[in-house]
C-alpha cells in the first residue's frame, strides 16, 4: 500500500475502534444508577472520546491480524487498550498537575470546575473523585478485553499481558517521579524509563496481546522487539514535540514538559554537551515550575546549538531501522507488515 493508502486504512481503524467505545460507554449507562456514579462515568467516557489516534487499540487489532484471519471481535478486546490509556493519563495528570489534556480540561479540572463555589477544597476533593475514575476505567478495561468472546485460553493470556502492561508501566513511572531528585539519573535511566512507561503500554504491549488474542505462539519475540525499539522511538519524538512542537497540534502547553521539571534526552544531553554556565541555566528552567518566555526560547536554542537536537533525531533514526530489521523477522501477513514499517516512519514525523 501507497502512504495515502495506509493513512486511509489507519482512519478507517480509528473508526471502528471509536464506534466500539461508543457501543461499549452504552451499554455501561444502564450499570451507573446513582446520579454521583452516572456523572463520572460521563466523565470517563468524555475523556476517552476526547480526541486520541487510537494507535494502541489499533495495535491490538494488526497483532491479531499479523497472524490470524480477521475477527471482529478483536474490537471489544482492543478497546482495553484505549480505556487503560484513559486510566493511566487521569492518574499522570494529576501527579503532573496538567490542567489541559488534548486541548480541553484534564479529568480532575473538569470535575473541579463542575463544582460550586463554596466548596472551600475542591481541588483535593475533584483530584479524589479522579483517581477513583481512574479506577474504574482501569477495571472496565479487564471487562472490556475478558467479554470480547474470544477463545477463552487466548483471551486468559491477553488479560495476563494487559495486567503485566500495567505492571511495567508502573514501574516507570516510579522511576519518573525519582528522576526529578535523583542527581544521578542519565540517559541508561532515562532509556530504561521509556522502554517501561512508554514502549510497554504504547507499542510492544499492545502487539504482543494482540498476537496472544490470534492463538500464535510463535514470533513474539521479534515482534516484541520491534515494538520496544519503536515504543522507545515514540518517547523521544514525544519530547521533541514537547519543547518545539505546535501547542494547537500537541493539545498541552509547550512549556509542560520543562515546569515539570523533566530530564528528558534533549535536556541530559544538552547539559552533557554544553559549558557550566548553560548546565546551570538548564538547570534553573527545569526547577523553576514557570519557566519564562524568554528563557523558554533561550532554552530551546541551547539544545540545538549544544548538538543535543541532532544526537535525539539520530538515535530515533536508528531505532527505527533497527525495529524494521527485527520486523522483517515476523511470520505474518505481509500487508500487516507492510503497514507496521509505514508506521515505524509515522511515529517520527507525527506533528502531535
């Protein structure tokens, strides 16, 4: 398939797979009786239609597809995917402490903002109710995947890699919360935090149960790799995006990532590459939580005078090559193949 051919057959995915979570978000009205329960459900389903590329349900789908003829029960059990994203960005919002989440308010500022006026503690009190959504989009994604009707055995072993998905994913993000005060942390961290808080959840996981759903018990390792290689690749591109890319594409303030404080590749490096005087004003943007526009483009400038932009691009580059090599090692479809190389290019170039 032609680029324009595989970023119709990616929309026509995304389609499906967002028809599926409407299904699915209707037949849970009838469960959410009481008037509280029925207003955050509401909110749950808000926040997963709210925008969204679907690419990790659609991974779901071509892990199944890459082996097996297709079945579209695959959906129900794909959409797990998507309502676990939900689950883990209400969470990451609030440790973040992000007001805006693709363009409108995060979970926990929606539910504060529905609040009256008097209430004296609506921030603690909407940032409870948001865990607690959490929750239970973490749980309605077990249901999701476990009611698909899907060969049970194939199913028991997806819900298994899903928990697993969760569990790294977890891991990851201890490991994030420490970086911000571990003066140690380098890019071997940094690497091994993106491999467990991205590439788990974003890429590999998503293909890796996607295969388990299809019965194949072969190929999974080089298709695990592949998906890491290029999770990874998708973390890197991330902060790219998250220091120079557009707010009204990205949906988030461009200046997130640096008043959270992150020490993402672009920022180790530049501090590696650069002299005391930058190390330190690097160091100043990142613990500021307000960094200002002026130092915001200084910043900017010193990661693509420093070289630290290119060496980002060019270890991206290569993990890219690198997952397409592990990729030509898979057993599959070869239009599914065909399609997943298009999408090693796409997670790179992608504008949000």
């Amino acid at each position: 398939m032609h680029a324009t051919d595989q970023s119709s057959f990616m929309k026509d995915l995304k389609g499906r797979i967002d028809r599926e979570l409407e299904q699915f978000f209707k037949e849970r009205e009838k469960d959410s009786l009481d008037p509280v329960c029925k207003n955050v459900t509401e909110h749950i389903k808000a926040f997963t239609m709210n925008g969204g590329k679907r690419l990790r349900p659609m991974l779901i789908v071509l892990g199944h597809d890459l082996f097996s003829p297709h079945d579209d029960r695959v959906y129900r059990a794909a959409i797990s995917m998507e309502l676990t994203q939900t689950y883990l960005l209400i969470h990451d919002d609030i440790m973040d402490q992000s007001e805006i989440r693709r363009g409108k308010p995060s979970l926990h500022v929606a539910v504060r903002n529905q609040m009256p006026e008097h209430v004296s503690d609506s921030r603690r009190i909407s940032e409870n109710i948001a865990i607690v959504a959490g929750d239970l989009a973490d749980s309605l994604a077990h249901q999701a995947l476990l009611e698909c009707g899907m060969n049970p055995s194939d199913v028991l072993k997806a819900n298994m890699e899903l928990s697993r998905i969760i569990e790294m994913t977890g891991y990851g993000q201890l490991i994030d919360i420490d970086s911000a005060t571990n003066d140690s942390f380098g890019q071997r961290d940094l690497l091994r935090l993106h491999i467990l808080k991205t590439a788990k959840y974003t890429i590999e996981g998503p293909l890796v149960l996607g295969a388990m759903l299809s019965g194949t018990e072969e190929d999974i390792k080089p298709l695990s790799y592949y998906g890491t290689l290029l999770g990874t690749a998708f973390q890197l591109h991330d902060d790219i995006l998250g220091l120079f890319g557009d707010e009204a594409e990205t949906g988030k303030s461009i200046k997130s990532d640096v008043n959270e404080g992150k020490k993402t590749l672009l920022m180790l490096k530049a501090m590696e590459y650069s002299g005391e005087e930058d190390r330190r004003f690097i160091k100043k943007c990142l613990s500021s939580g307000d960094v200002s526009d002026q130092d915001f483009l200084e910043l900017r400038k010193i990661v693509r005078d420093s070289g630290s932009y290119d060496y980002s691009r060019k270890m991206m580059e290569s993990m890219i090559e690198k997952s397409k090599e592990y990729l030509s090692q898979v057993n599959g479809n070869q239009d599914i193949k065909d399609f997943l190389k298009w999408l090693a290019h796409y997670i790179i170039e992608r504008k949000s």
